[in-house]
C-alpha cells in the first residue's frame, strides 16, 4: 500500500522509509521499527484523544476519512463489519524481509466503544470478516501469518474509540506461535494426541477453571494466566485454523464470545482488555499438532519492570477464583 | 518472610496461602500467583494512589511504617539508602518450588520522587546496596536468581511515589535470562569470544547507537529496542556477575547512570520508565559466556494485543535516531 492522499484532522501525513523488521543481536527477539506511526522521540506518546462524534472516521457517513474499505460485510442496512487499511501500518506491502499489512476491522456502523454492547449478529458479522481477510491473505505466498488483535480501551493500546479491530499480516512467524507449535509438535510426537485437546479435556474434567461452554466451544480461565481474569477460548473439535470454521460454529462462537464480554464488562467496570487469535500459519493446511483459540486479557494491571526482565508473569487473582467470579457474574 | 503485624494506613494486613509458581501448559512461560498482592477480581486495581508526605512509609523519621531493614547503607548524615522487605511480597521464603523473596530498595531518605535528581553519592549507595543484596542471596543455596528492578512512575508500574527500586530473589532462572544465556553458550561455542562483548566491540566500531561513553560503561539504544529510547549499559570488561562490580566501576557506573537517567528526563518530559539488571545466576561463579548489563526501558508506548499475541515488539523511534537524540539532550 502506497501513502495515499487523504486527512484525518489528527493525523499528518508524511512519506517516510519503509519500517523494518529487526532480531534482537542476543535473543530470537524481533522487533518491527515502524517510523510510518509516529514521529520523532520526543513527539511519541501513548494517549487516546477524546473522540468529537462528527470526526470519527470509523461512523458510518464519514467513510471519506479513511482509505477505500478492503472488504465490507453488509445486510439490508447498509455495511455491518467494515475493513480498512490502517493508516500508520505496522507493515506494508513492499519487496523484501519486511512484507506485511496491516487491516482496521471497523465493528459497527454506529458510534458505539464497546464491543460488549453490540447485539449478536454484529459478532456474527465480525468473525466472518476475520475469516474473509485470512481466507484473502492466503492468496499472497509471501505472508506467513495473520495476527488478528484488538485494544479495547486506552490502556490496552486503543487509539480512536469506536470499536474496532486489527490485523497485522507478517512475513514470518510470531515467536509466540513458535513456541506454541513446538509444544504442539513435541506433545504429539510423545502421545500421538493434540495438546490443546489434552488440555481441553483435562479442564472440562476439572471443571474448576471452565467460565463458559456451549455446543462447540469452552472459554476457560487459563491454568498460568498472566493476567487476571485471562481466559481462553477453544473449539471443542480439533481445528488448527480458524478460517475452518463453519457458519454454526460462528454462530455458536458469536453467543459465547459476546457472553464471555459482557460478564466481563458487569464483573470489572468495563475493564480495558486485548483479545488475539492463535491460529496455523498461512504456509500450512490442516495441523494435527496445532489448535486455534482465542486469547483474552483484561488490562487491569500493568507490565511492569519484573515481568518484562525476567518474563515471569506475576497475577494477583488465582484463575480458579476468577473462573468462579465470572461464572456468577449475571449480565 | 511470615506475615507481620503493622499497619500503613492504605494497607491491610491479612493472612493468606502462599503464592504459587506455574508453568503454562502449553508453552515455556511462567507465572506467579500472587495472593498477597491483590484481593477479589473486582478489587484488582493498578492505580497509585496520591502520597501524603506524612504518611509516606518511605521517608527517613517514618521507619516505623515499614518492617525493620534487612540492610542500611550510612554516612555521617543517617541512613541513605534501606533495603526493607516488600509488605506485599511476589514471592516469599516457604518451602518447596516457590520460595523467593522480595525487597524494597529506598533510594534516599528525603521524599524525592525521581532518582535523575538524586546527586551521584546516592546513585553510589543505590549500586552498592544492590551488590550487598545481590551477595547476601548467595547464602541462601534454594535461590537461583536476583531480579533487580525500578519501576519509576505510575504508568511503568510504581505504586508508591518516593523513589524506589526492588529485588525478587527467585528459585528458578527467568526465562529471559535462559534466552540469553543459551545465546551466549551458543555464541562461545562457535567463537569462543562473548556475545555481549562482541557486540558492545561492533556497536563501538559502528558509533550511530552509542550514547554515552564512560572509562568503564558504554550506553547503546539497543539495535532491535522493544521500546522507543531503550538504552542497554554494558561494562567494558568482561564480567558476568554484577556483584563482582569494584568501587572504581561502582563510580564510574553511578555517574553514567544519573547522565543517562537525567537525559531521558529532560529529553522525554520525565518519562516512566522500567530498568533491570541481567546477571548471572546465584548458583553460578563467574562465566565467560555471559556478561551482565542494565536495560533501561522509557515506557512513553503502550503494550498492546499485538505485542503480546506475537511476541513482536513495536517501536517507532529508530534506535540510531533515539541515540542521536539522547546524545545532544543537554542536562
């Protein structure tokens, strides 16, 4: 994607090198140096302007403030689930070991912050346009993989309110999915079993740290979570990519999902959160080894000096009790 | 470290299970569960709470609101810097896998938030304090690991305003230092020289990420720095253990440090900001594979769900320019 020639009012916009993706000299480290998103050092800050209503390039009329949509999922209404290319990209398609994109999955038409108080069918509309965009991804060999993410709130990396979502496309696998496959790899070379179903199973025996089931998936508060009230979503039949999935698992997904947000929403205040997809790499077909799930953090307490030095996670909130916690919650 | 019966008035003293160390299931990735820290999901909170300077338990005159100092560094004038033990400890000294401990360094005695405003004699007893904590842990055979830590400022984790930094002894290496420890094995075994002494040589040769030089010291941005600003300090003489650091580095350090915190303050508006100390392991005596160092991280960008989902960082300040910058910030 070119820089194209439009305004937003906050937004400047500059020509600037393409960013660059760098390994950390000692460790398998990668960081992308992305100077298209913001300035020099002393002009970088974290903070959420507050949104005026009649800017907010995300509402349906003010279509003209962002790029031409990539994809559109509409009903009789007009556009649902909106997808647009993210103007400050962490990646762009250029030549070279840097190749990516970089999508803003605009969730509803109206101004409205809160994922959670979407009805179901705009979930419905939200995950088959994570599936589109996936699906579309795989027509370019030079993609590895999909990172679909959202920020919910300013403190959890949100920059303009109106609901939305992202996906960052890279050229090579996040260290994170490494190691997951790895594990994945490792446990079926020594049971001939898929680790994630293991562990599934071993959960729903438990019991203990199940929040939430339904006919295909479980959402779990995850063993080790590094946040409080971390919870996982899986499928209950195996699956490695989740642009597998079938339109009654997206249905059944989009109940517990949005379920799973507004216990969430009533039991914290309506806490900042990020959720991601861990799905298989765009280079591969179905995994034995491998299977996708959701990741989902409420942001309440920080990443501080401890956990990044040493990378241990320090969570104040056991998950059992947070399990129990939201299992009650009513909403 | 039992449960001791004082009181700070935002503090309430209860007794609850030992926190507990846990593996994810899936991949190589620890957490703490850290029931002294937190209470019930819903009171989970990360916001520092306004200091009265009456009531601040670290100001010299109210030793009574902490629990009595492990260590005391003195001069003529009183104690200048105290190590107390943290009343709401990440880990603590029980039996079985998840004994640690967990200490507060105070870094002066008057109420002074920011350490950059510290004169060098107080960044001399902060260094030495660290080394004599660092030595006494060594005592003790169950303990693996000394994480020495700052978290300054609020939005970088701080909970209190008087300026502090912290020490978790853990019973297990931290991940990020098995990372860097096997590069560092890896690195000797192909060369036979250090990693970190190789690429302090480069980065010497190269000049563009330097930012400041002592006698003993070098201060880089780091090549793939996670953050906008990140600055390692590398002893110029190979030393894998920071406790092995003489009165003359001790100096040296502390005046490199105090520049290099004063920069970042008048270059970022006085900036949050993590650091820590990569060192060897208790268990271990000097290693020609590892060389300690300081990393220094301005936390001016959020962590968000890409970061976290994909072990990828983003930073939007090239390091070279970030060095640049920091190295004609006059202060």
């Amino acid at each position: 994607m070119d820089e194209v020639a439009f305004h937003v009012p906050r937004f400047r916009v500059r020509r600037l090198p393409a960013p660059k993706l760098r390994k950390d000299p000692i460790v398998e480290r990668w960081t992308i140096i992305s100077t298209d998103r913001l300035g020099r050092p002393q002009e970088v800050h974290a903070e959420m302007p507050p949104t005026r209503l009649e800017t907010c390039p995300f509402c349906t009329g003010h279509e003209h403030l962002t790029p031409h949509a990539i994809a559109e999922l509409r009903d009789e209404r007009g556009w649902r689930v909106r997808v647009v290319p993210n103007m400050y990209p962490a990646l762009r398609p250029i030549d070279g070991a840097a190749h990516g994109g970089h999508e803003v999955v605009i969730e509803c038409p109206q101004h409205e912050p809160s994922l959670a108080n979407l009805p179901t069918d705009q979930f419905v509309f939200l995950l088959r346009a994570y599936q589109q965009r996936v699906v579309a991804a795989r027509q370019d060999p030079r993609l590895v993989y999909p990172m679909i993410f959202k920020n919910a709130g300013a403190d959890a990396g949100a920059s303009l309110e109106h609901a939305h979502s992202q996906i960052v496309l890279l050229p090579r696998l996040p260290t994170v999915l490494c190691d997951e496959i790895a594990a994945g790899v490792a446990h079926q070379a020594a049971t001939g079993r898929c680790i994630f179903c293991d562990l599934m199973e071993n959960e729903r025996k438990v019991g203990e740290r199940i929040i939430l089931e339904s006919g295909r998936f479980v959402a779990l508060a995850a063993y080790a979570g590094r946040f409080p009230l971390e919870t996982w979503i899986l499928p209950k039949a195996h699956a490695s990519h989740f642009e597998s999935i079938s339109n009654e698992e997206i249905d059944d997904l989009a109940n517990l999902f949005r379920q799973l947000l507004r216990k969430l929403a009533a039991g914290l205040d309506d806490p900042p959160y990020n959720y991601f997809i861990h799905t298989g790499p765009l280079t591969e077909s179905a995994m034995p080894h491998f299977h996708w799930h959701l990741e989902l953090l409420p942001r309440i307490t920080g990443i501080a000096g401890f956990e990044i030095g040493a990378g241990f996670a320090i969570n104040p909130v056991p998950p059992e009790q947070a399990a129990a916690y939201l299992r009650e919650v009513q909403c």
